[in-house]
C-alpha cells in the first residue's frame, strides 16, 4: 500500500509564502494532483 504526500508545505501564514495559500485552496489543488496527505511547515506563524 502506498500513499502521496508532501513533507513541506507552507500556507498563507508562513512569511515564505504566498497570500493565495490559503488551507481550502491548497486541499483543492492536492486533491486534483493526487496528494492524500500534506505536512504544514509553516514559521513564524
């Protein structure tokens, strides 16, 4: 069994990031691409 997934994300609350990463926006894009998991790596958040 195996999963897709991404170790390093950033959302919109991390100053390394864009204002359009919003969590809605980024659960919409993984789904079409096939990402079942994602890990928020956010700082200075």
């Amino acid at each position: 069994m195996t999963f897709d997934g991404d170790f390093h994300v950033h959302t919109c609350l991390s100053p390394y990031a864009d204002l359009v990463m919003v969590l809605n926006a980024l659960a919409t894009r993984f789904e079409k691409t096939g990402i079942e998991w994602i890990v928020v790596t956010d700082r200075n958040s």
